[in-house]
C-alpha cells in the first residue's frame, strides 16, 4: 500500500506537469495551426 501523502505528490505533481505541458500544446497549436 502506497501512503496516502506519497500518492497525494505524485498526483500533484503529475496533473501540475500534464496541466503544464497541455498549456504548452494549445499555444503551439494555435501559433501553427
């Protein structure tokens, strides 16, 4: 079992760099698209 403040940072930190990264796209996206 996982504890729960490990997994907590880890989804934090996941969704922060997904959020991040799709920011990223949608600007390319319409710079170039």
């Amino acid at each position: 079992m996982v504890p729960s403040c490990a997994l907590a940072t880890t989804f934090a930190a996941t969704t922060f760099m997904a959020t991040h990264l799709r920011g990223k796209d949608d600007k390319w996206n319409y710079s170039f698209g």
